[in-house]
C-alpha cells in the first residue's frame, strides 16, 4: 500500500479520465468520428473549423510576414499552439465530472471536424466521371480540389495520373495521420495535425514568397507524416492484389520521390495498382521533374475508380488500427493502475 505520498509516481493517483476508462472513450470517440465522416462528409461551409482555423492563421501571417524563417517558425507556433491548446482545454473539461457520452462526443466531433477520406474519395468519384464522359473542361475544374497542379493543359491521361496520385498522398494526410495522432494523443493530437498540415498547404510550398516564410510549415508537417505516410504504405500493400510486388516497389522507389513522406505512398500505391506515377509537373510558373515510380503502364481512367477503392480500404485498415491502438492504451492503463497499488 502506498503511505508515503510525497513519494508517489504522478500514475498512482489518477483520476477516472486515465487508465481504461480513458482509453475505452477514446476508441469510441475515434470511431464515430470515423462514422460520421463516412456518412456526412466534409460539409462545404465557411463555418467549418478547418475554414475558421484557415482564415485566423491568413490573419496571423498577414501581421507576421516576413520573409524569414524566424517569421516563419512564430507563425507555425502560434497557429499550431493555438490548436493544440484548445484540444487541451476540451479534454481538460472532459477531466471534470462530465458523463462518458459528452467525453465520447468530444472526441467524435474533434475526428469528425479533421477527417476529410469520404470527401476524398467523392473528388475522385468526380474526376472519374468527367474523364469517362470525355468532359476535360468539367474534369480540369476539379482537378484543384485535389492538388496544386496547373490542369490548363493536362489531357486525360495526366489527369488520370495525378488523381491517383493524390488519392495516395491525402489518404495519409486526410485519414491515416489524423487518426494516427488522434490515437496518441486525442483530441489534442487531432487539432494539431490538422493545424499542421493546413498551415503547410497555405505556406508550406516553394514559391518565391514562401520559400523562407514556409519553411517551418513544410518541416513540422515532414515530421508530423513521417510514421503514418509508412503505415499508409504498409496498409496499402497489405490491401493489394499483389502485396511482394507492391512491398518491393516502396522498397526500390519510395525514397525517390522529393518529399520524405509522399513517395511511400505513391509508391505503395503505384505497387499495389500496378502503375507507373511521377513524372513531369506544373505548378504555375513552376515546373518539377519527378522520378518515375512503379513498373506498369501510365494510369488511365478506370485506374482512378481502383484507387478509390484502395483508399477507402486503407482508410477503414487506419480506422481499425486506431481503434485497437485505443484498446492497446487500455491494456497498458489497466497495469499500471495495478503497479500503483504495489507502490512502496
């Protein structure tokens, strides 16, 4: 029995909100976040906290801009800090005596709020359609609700491709990573993802304004993507119809791609599809030449519907998981609520 309370580790005394308890709510929480993503999607309003997070940190670099990356790096701590203090302060009201519904909610609507795979997967329903229709005009329309590549002058096939391969970079950004950090560290994880991984869409890209600016952006969200972009990858060869040949496409081609993070899952995907991505892309003014990934051919229009099916599979692989990795904390949580009472 523990007497000498001064002593005592911080876990001997906890309260309800760790341990099980905690845990159990979390994996909850997670998974109707997951539900309601899959059900209601990512609604198109201003209102919405990505939108309102977006427009406050637009104000914040219009006050702090310089083109420094001291600039830079106060920018990111106060965006990303302000997010992550606010997911502190909803779990800390969910410490008091509150019930378990309103603890579980919590984290539901935080999930709910980050999530974005169902709305991923309906902008590749759409660029699907528009390219089996031959409508290039509709399908370059929404091609920039995908990624940042000019579509001006992109035929089909280039189309096809980069649908594809930004399929396999956001289903790491908009489902894998968020639930990965909301398993972690709940809600708080949750906001600071998605904080960080706004902030490095906004200011995080090489052009001559940002170049210096949006270097502390670019490294966290490099940093924040380092282990879920490789469970994507690993989830999306273990989803494939041929999981060697995907496995040794990551191995042989992921690390060639510029980012740390996104070649995994290109590549992964290029495996698992049995296609060859990368190449040349357009950025505005900009243009970057990309190894190639994969041992197929280029990717057509029915590929687009196919890696739409993978991302939905690994979505539900990385809603599992995090589930499990929930009940793993509760396992882990139980014993050391048992070491505490055999504490000296």
């Amino acid at each position: 029995m523990c007497t000498k309370m001064s002593f005592m580790p911080i876990w001997c005394d906890r309260g309800h909100d760790d341990g099980e308890g905690h845990a159990r709510e979390l994996g909850l929480g997670l998974a109707a976040g997951v539900m309601l993503d899959r059900v209601l999607g990512d609604p198109q309003s201003a209102g919405h906290p990505v939108a309102v997070f977006g427009r406050v940190a637009g104000q914040v670099e219009r006050v702090l801009y310089r083109d420094s990356r001291a600039a830079g790096v106060l920018h990111v701590a106060l965006c990303v800090g302000g997010a992550v203090a606010l997911g502190v302060a909803i779990r800390q009201v969910g410490r008091k005596r509150v019930s378990s519904v309103v603890r579980v909610g919590s984290v539901a609507g935080a999930a709910w709020a980050v999530l974005g795979g169902t709305t991923l997967a309906r902008e590749g329903l759409h660029m699907a359609e528009a390219l089996e229709d031959g409508d290039l005009t509709r399908a370059r329309k929404r091609l920039p609700h995908l990624c940042g590549r000019d579509p001006s002058g992109l035929g089909a096939e280039e189309l096809a491709r980069a649908t594809v391969e930004s399929l396999a970079e956001n289903t790491s950004d908009a489902v894998v990573a968020p639930l990965f950090w909301g398993a972690v560290a709940g809600v708080p994880g949750l906001l600071g993802y998605r904080a960080v991984n706004t902030l490095d869409a906004m200011v995080g890209h090489r052009s001559a304004r940002y170049l210096r600016f949006g270097w502390a952006a670019a490294r966290l969200d490099d940093v924040a993507n380092y282990v879920p972009a490789r469970l994507t990858a690993l989830l999306t060869v273990l989803a494939g119809p041929d999981r060697r040949g995907a496995w040794s496409v990551v191995r042989r081609d992921g690390h060639r791609h510029p980012s740390p993070n996104a070649g995994r899952c290109e590549a992964a995907f290029a495996g698992a599809l049995g296609v060859t991505l990368g190449g040349t892309n357009v950025y505005g003014s900009r243009v970057e030449h990309r190894p190639t990934m994969g041992d197929g051919p280029r990717p057509g229009v029915a590929d687009i519907r196919r890696a739409v099916r993978l991302t939905r599979v690994v979505s539900m692989g990385a809603a599992v998981g995090a589930v499990v990795g929930a009940a793993v904390l509760e396992v882990w949580g139980r014993r050391l609520r048992r070491r505490s009472l055999r504490c000296p």
